[in-house]
C-alpha cells in the first residue's frame, strides 16, 4: 500500500482515507470485510515459490538448502 508521509506531523496518511471509506459504505460493513479478509488469508499472501531460490538466498533468510541437481543422464541408461 502506498502512503504519503507527512514528516512534520510525523504520521502517515493513507492515500484513502477510512473516514471516507466508512463515510461511503458504513463502518459496520467496513469492518465486516475487514474482518473476512483478515480471516479468509486475503490480507498477505504467501510466496510459494521459495523453491526458485538459489542456495545462497535460502541460506541469508534462515531456510535449508535444497539438494544438488543431477547432472548428465540418468543413472540407468
């Protein structure tokens, strides 16, 4: 989410803010979807792709490195 950083109020100000969004749907329906995102898993997503992660990336964010490919023919040709 972008937001604009106001350094001498020191806050940061979303680019909607909730009060317009409440303004126009309702605090109780704003809460409601919040709520359902929240527990849906809609909110942050995961990154299944962790395994297109060279050795070296894995290592520096705690993960185990995956095992060496093969290289060449199979075995039992």
């Amino acid at each position: 989410m972008n937001s604009i950083a106001d350094r001498r109020a020191g806050r940061i100000e979303p680019p909607i803010p909730i009060a317009i969004v409440i303004e126009q749907h309702g605090a109780w329906r704003v809460l409601g979807v919040a709520v359902a995102a929240i527990l849906d898993g809609r909110g942050r997503p995961g990154d299944t792709r962790l395994h297109l992660l060279s050795n070296h990336l894995r290592q520096d964010i705690g993960l185990p490195p995956l095992p060496q490919r093969r290289r060449g023919p199979p075995p039992w040709l």
